[in-house]
C-alpha cells in the first residue's frame, strides 16, 4: 500500500510546494487571469502566495495569500491618462506608453506596504518556485535574488511582444509577425513590412537600452542589494507560458520553451444571477452582450455617444444587456445596465447572439471559446491587431470609436446578426479553440508540477540563449563570406592586370 502511494505521488508530482507568484501588471483582467492559475495550483495542493495590486475581499482557499500594493489604481488614474493613450492612438506613442506604464509602476510599487510586507518576510524564507507574469514591469526581478534563485517560469496573458520573443531568443520574423500595436495582417506589403520592422526594433531597443536599465538601477536602490542584470536574469527562466492559440493567432514559430496556453482563464459556466436570469428569460429573440472590459471605462463615451447607442438599441429587438461604469437615464425597455457583469457565463449562454467589445484579448478568446460573433471597437495597444485578425477570419464587424452614428451603429449590429456567415466561421474557429487533447490551464499546471518535480528543462532550451545576436543571426558568417567574395574578387582583379601586362600584344610598325 505504502508503494502505491509512493508510486502515485512520483507519478503524478503531487507533493505541497511554496510559490511566489508575481503579477506586477495593473490591469484587473490580468490579475484575473493569474488568479485562476494560481487557483488551480492552490486546488492541486500548493501553497501560493500571489503579490498583485488587486484585492481579494478574502481568501480564497487557507492556502491561497495575495499580497496587495495598495491604492495602485487611484494612483494611476491621476498619473496616467488613459484617454491621451487612447487620442493618441499611433503605434510608437503605444510603445512609448507601455514602456512609461511600466516606469511608473516601479516608482510606486517600491514605496507601497505590500513590497515591503514581502521584502520583508524571514531571510531564510523558501519558495520553491517563481512565477512571475512578464507583460509589463520586471523590476520586481529582485525577489529572484531575494529568496534564493528558486527556478522560475515566466507567463503572460498578453502575447508575446517582439522585445520577449527577443530576450528569449525565439526566432523572429518581422516580414510575417505584425507588431502587436499594428492593423497587419501576416501577409503585409513592402511599405508595411517596413514600417513593422521599424517598430518591432523600436520596441526591442526601447526595452533593452532604456526601460530595463531604468527598472533595474531603481531596483537596486530598492532591494538595497546588487543585482544580476535584467537581461541576462531571463537566460535562467525555465519556462515561458503565453496566452496565444493559433486558432486566433496567426502562426508563428515557437521555441520548446515557450508553451501556449491561450484561453486559460476561461472557466466552466456559473449559474446566471436572478436578476440576469430574468433578462434571458424574456428575451425571446436573444441577447446582445455590450462590454468594454476592465480597463476602458464607459466615461470615454459622449452624451451623444450614448444617447447613438440606445436610439440602435430601442430599434433593436433583441435584449441588449450593456456593462456600463455609472447609471443612465431613459434607458429603452431592452436594454439592462449593470456595473459588472459575469462576461464568460453571459457569452456561455446559448440566447448569447452578439458580442459588443473592445477587442481585449481575454475578452475575444472567451467569445470565440463561445462561438458568438463580434461587433468590435478597438481603442489601443494590441486591440486594434485582435481586430484586424477577427475580420480577416471573418468572424467580425469593424466599428470605428471616432464616428458613431445611427446608421454605422446599427449596420454593424445588423451585419452580424443578419448575415450567417459570421456565425458559421466563429463556430468552426470556436471547434478548433476546443480541439485539444488537454485544456490549456491543465497544459499550465502540467509545466508548473514538471518544474517543481524535474528543475528546470534544459532539455527544451534552444543553445540560442546563450548565444550573441550576431552568432544568432550569423552576422559573423555572412561578413566572413563576404570578405571572401570581395578577396576572390581583387585576386580575379589582379589576375587580369598581371595578365594583361604579361600577354600585352606588341605594336605593329606601319610604312
């Protein structure tokens, strides 16, 4: 009996570890993200200690301790100005904006209570593993040093950025890999392959010769400690787990170590509230589902914005249930308001037949998950990209944030439900979403308990890692070859000078 148990538990890797998961990101829909992984891990058996700048109200399970750096949303939303972000709308502003994002998190984060609530825990403290999501800031990289080098994976719910691809070394093609920032497809013209080079380097360089430095001097203070660089810290990660799946995205070469896990946040259908039950109930045609996510809020509306949409609405016969941040006035029959708004069960909900959205990237893999077909309006950073692959896929209706009228409204909307095929392409995209042997958080956990059983997997690290770029690239190899041509080159040269002088016809005298 005591060997079967014995066997079970080597197999299967089930044995109580402590991790620190590290989610410096301030977006709510990320800690969202991370939560459920960390959930997952909390239910296998582990103890995770999660430090973030969102709130539990309580914890969750005895084994699951989030550590909040407190008030970091009113401090950023009187020091960053979502709204510039989204006026100024171009793709290097949208790369200098997350790189200043990430600049002004680590200034904050280093003052808060709940960076020195973990900085100071026991000297001799034990994790036995870091994950740490990677998207935004790493300045909290000092933990790695701090609690004695345990193995680390990295993760994250964005895709993968041209300047992580390069840190970790993962071949990249900017000829058909657009910029997250960009409308490219993966089949660009000379003038846009040109230009996603231009900001694919921008990104890398910003990153490597300003923001990461930055983010690790003021670490060092901060630590008050010597710490290895940055850059070099990402050469001794064991994983990378990304949230992409090449149902949505456009293949793209992935090193062994960097595992997809796109969609993992999407969970098992709840039970709808009462209220919203009720909605469902009566809505004999169906429901249009209107949400701008966490981190756009409703006040980027004008009053004629608002009163556009629920004039469509009320002309509408489906049910439109609208998350929207504050209350309205004169709201039409069928249309619900609500604060918050349980996304994933709405769009789980077979009356579910139009998704209204920003076009966040958790936000389209729920409704692809779902099959329900999409009216987007993209604002900034990679929603603009996400839609530009919906519609490539024929999955959605672009609408433009700038201009909304009676008519462009409710000709989007009209699309969508009116014509089908975007109901036939979402369902076949959503079959190939679901067509895994695994799911994509059971992928997760699987990595996570074969690092904590195994160490790190060397095995699936390209020699790339430790290698130069021009080594990477062979930069040296082309140069030496070119030497060569233009050595060959002056020998022919000099060949035909020698041979002209030697085999030089004499001069025939003429009477």
């Amino acid at each position: 009996m005591i060997q079967i148990v014995y066997m079970f538990l080597v197999l299967h890797g089930v044995y109580s570890a402590n991790i620190l998961y590290i989610a410096p990101l301030g977006s709510p829909s990320h800690y969202l993200w991370n939560k459920v992984l960390a959930l997952e891990l909390v239910a296998t058996g582990h103890n995770v200690t999660m430090l973030t700048h969102d709130y539990e109200k309580k914890d969750v399970l005895t084994n699951y301790t989030v550590i909040t750096i407190e008030d970091f949303y009113e401090h950023t939303s009187k020091h960053f100005y979502i709204e510039d972000v989204i006026l100024k709308g171009n793709t290097i502003q949208n790369i200098l904006d997350l790189h200043d994002y990430a600049k002004l998190t680590c200034d904050y984060d280093f003052q808060s209570a709940g960076f020195q609530k973990l900085l100071n825990y026991p000297q001799d403290f034990k994790f036995d593993l870091i994950i740490f999501d990677i998207t935004g800031p790493i300045c909290l990289y000092g933990f790695i040093s701090r609690f004695h080098n345990p193995p680390v994976i990295a993760i994250t719910a964005f895709t993968l950025s041209p300047h992580l691809s390069y840190l970790f070394t993962n071949p990249l093609y900017t000829s058909y890999m657009p910029h997250f920032a960009t409308t490219y497809s993966n089949k660009m013209t000379f003038l846009e392959r040109t230009l996603n080079f231009i900001y694919t380097y921008f990104d890398i360089v910003l990153a490597m010769y300003i923001s990461f430095p930055y983010q690790h001097q003021t670490a060092i203070v901060a630590f008050n400690a010597p710490l290895p660089d940055f850059v070099e810290t990402h050469k001794n990660f064991s994983l990378f787990l990304i949230n992409t799946d090449f149902a949505m995205d456009y293949p793209t070469p992935l090193l062994p170590n960097i595992i997809p896990v796109g969609g993992l946040q999407i969970q098992p259908l709840k039970p709808l509230s009462q209220d919203l039950e009720n909605v469902f109930n009566h809505a004999e045609h169906g429901v249009i589902f209107f949400s701008l996510g966490t981190n756009i809020n409703s006040k980027i509306f004008t009053d004629e914005d608002i009163n556009t949409f629920l004039n469509v609405f009320s002309k509408l016969q489906e049910v439109v249930v609208w998350k929207f941040n504050d209350s309205l006035q004169n709201v039409p029959k069928n249309v619900f308001i609500s604060k918050w708004l349980p996304q994933n069960d709405i769009l789980g909900h077979p009356k579910t037949k139009l998704f209204i959205t920003h076009c966040g990237r958790l936000s389209t893999q729920e409704a692809i998950y779902h099959a329900v077909p999409m009216v987007g309006i993209p604002y900034f950073i990679d929603q603009n990209e996400n839609m530009a692959r919906l519609i490539n896929k024929g999955v959605a209706v672009y609408l433009n944030n700038k201009h909304f009228t009676f008519g462009n409204i409710h000709g989007a909307i009209t699309e969508v439900l009116r014509n089908p095929k975007y109901k036939y392409n979402i369902k076949k995209m959503s079959e190939k979403f679901k067509n895994y042997i695994n799911s994509p958080l059971d992928r997760a956990v699987f990595w996570v308990e074969h690092v904590l059983a195994y160490g790190a997997p060397d095995y699936l690290n390209a020699p790339s890692r430790d290698m130069k770029f021009y080594k990477i690239n062979n930069v040296d190899v082309f140069l030496f070859l070119l030497l060569c041509l233009l050595l060959l080159c002056y020998i022919f040269y000099c060949v035909l000078q020698i041979s002209k002088i030697f085999f030089k016809q004499p001069k025939i005298k003429t009477n």
